[in-house]
C-alpha cells in the first residue's frame, strides 16, 4: 500500500524545506509536493479557533516527527519513472 510522510528535504537549489514525500507499494519515494508545506488554513464554519490551534499544533507535531526521526530526503533530479522534478 502506498503512503507518504513529511521529510525533511535538499532541494536541487541547495535549500532545506518540509515535504510530503509520497511512496510506492514497496516503500519507495516515488514523488513529493512541489512546494513546502505551510501550516495555514480558514477556520471552518462550526470550529472556534481553539480547535483550529489543536489542529494545527498536531499536524506540526506530525511535521516535527518526520523531521526528527527520518534521514534527510535528496531531492532527485529525475523520478524512477523518468519524470522530471
């Protein structure tokens, strides 16, 4: 089954950002987001903003996780399928 993680990534420009880093069935990076990722969104119409803190603060600690406890992802300059980045 596919699935994905945050990452800390190289880019091919040298600079460092968190990605979704997505991969294969058989546990392969096979793509990441195009753009890093960025912890901001409205607030939904039944949602008071405490509940939208806790929402954010756990999907940062999701980040932080993936960070800390995954190797630094390269980012290729071509996929396996030969599709540019």
């Amino acid at each position: 089954m596919s699935h994905w993680n945050y990452r800390l990534v190289k880019r091919l420009n040298g600079s460092y950002a968190v990605h979704e880093v997505y991969y294969d069935d058989c546990g392969y990076p096979d793509g990441m987001t195009m753009n890093p990722v960025c912890l901001s969104r409205f607030l939904d119409d039944d949602e008071d903003v405490e509940g939208l803190k806790k929402d954010l603060i756990e999907e940062f600690k999701m980040m932080m996780h993936g960070v800390e406890n995954r190797d630094i992802f390269e980012e290729p300059s071509r996929w396996s399928d030969g599709k540019d980045t």
